[in-house]
C-alpha cells in the first residue's frame, strides 16, 4: 500500500545456475558453506578480461557473506593458484584440499591485478572445537 493506494506487484523466482561452476560434493560441500569460496575454471573470456597471462588456478566466483573467506579479504574474480605451497590445477582438486585440510590456519596465494597476495584462512574444523 502506498498513498492509500494499493499496488500489484508480479515477481518471479528462479535459481541461479552459474556457468562451469562445479558444484562441491559429499564431504566437500560443508568444507565450502564453511570457508565461504565458490570457485570455477578460468576460461578464454576470463583469461582476457581479468588480463591473465596464462590459465592456471582456479577463478574465484562468489563469497559468501561472513564467511571465513569474507573476513580474510578475498574477492570475486580473485585468482587461487596455491593453497599452502600445492599449486591449485582444477575445481575438484582445490575442493579436495579444502576437504582434508588439517591445518587450523588455510593459506591461499591468489592473483588480483596482476600482483600476487596472500590471504589467511581459518579451519572451521579445527576452530570451532
């Protein structure tokens, strides 16, 4: 209702499907919902649009909201090529890692604007006990 008036309003919902985004699995997925980092493949587009030298590590595509990775600073379009001192090679094998980290710290060496920076994570695992 606005001035006395009432108003019709007609909204649809749908789910966002993002493309080559591989969906985390079985142990994986509380290991993401808990570090916060959504992650995907980088492209030729991505390759050109975010001025990348080469294709390696895996492009971060969304983070959540007051999330482990939130708190660290990482952004969208940020590139992860190492976790610890492994080179990140694909969407599944970060997964994985993300999945058996032990460590209550996670380091992550990402590319943003050329320039390579490193962000610390805390282990949901190992912090909440």
């Amino acid at each position: 209702m606005r001035n006395d008036e009432i108003h019709n309003i007609r909204i649809t919902l749908q789910t966002l499907i993002e493309e080559n985004t591989a969906p985390a699995q079985g142990p994986n997925r509380s290991r993401v919902r808990f570090f916060g980092l959504h992650v995907r493949e980088i492209n030729a587009e991505d390759q050109f649009d975010l001025n990348l030298e080469n294709r390696n590590g895996v492009l971060v595509s969304k983070v959540q909201r007051l999330s482990p990775a939130a708190f660290a600073g990482l952004k969208t379009d940020d590139v992860i090529i190492m976790v610890d001192h492994s080179p990140v090679t694909e969407v599944n094998s970060f997964y994985e890692q993300l999945a058996n980290y032990k460590k209550e710290v996670l380091m992550l060496a990402i590319k943003r604007s050329k320039q390579r920076h490193h962000f610390f994570l805390r282990n949901p695992k190992t912090s909440f006990k």
